[in-house]
C-alpha cells in the first residue's frame, strides 16, 4: 500500500483532517518489520494512530521510531515522521 506524508494528506483532504489522523492517540504496534519488504523501516519500532473515516477513505497514521525516539516522545517531530496510508472503504 503506498503511504503519504502529512503535506499529502493536506493537499488531498485539508488540513484539519490531518491534523485530526495524527490525534488520535498513537500507540506502539507489535508488528515485526520484514526486511524484504520495508529496508526503510529496519530496526524501527511502528508506532500508529487510530484510523479515521471521511468521505468514504481511512485514513491511518504510523510513525517508525527509533529507541531514542521512544525515550524522547515530547521531542518527537509527529507531523513531519508521519506515514500515512488511505483506503477506500466500500459498503
């Protein structure tokens, strides 16, 4: 799935939603980071938002944090470290 960054997201859906997908509360997630498939992501720890719903997308915010990252959370850039993916949601 392809991510975007949060001036993507901006430019797609305006600014206040999102700020509102990367407010949602992130968590770390368990989710083992495959080499093959994400070398960009190697040794980082996901973190990630709870999704939103608008007009039909979800949207989800994830983060990849290093151990330093962790330990300084208030010094975290969240908006510009912001990987987010949209899917379409079907009824």
């Amino acid at each position: 799935m392809k991510s975007y960054t949060y001036q993507e997201i901006v430019e797609r859906f305006g600014e206040e939603i999102a700020d509102k997908a990367i407010s949602t509360g992130a968590e770390p997630t368990s989710r083992y980071i495959y080499p093959a498939f994400e070398p960009q992501h190697v040794g980082l720890k996901e973190w990630a938002e709870a999704p939103i719903e608008i007009n039909g997308y979800r949207i989800r915010a994830y983060y990849y944090l290093t151990e330093e990252d962790e330990q300084n959370l208030d010094f975290f850039d969240w908006e510009e470290k912001a990987e987010f993916e949209v899917e379409e949601i079907f009824w």
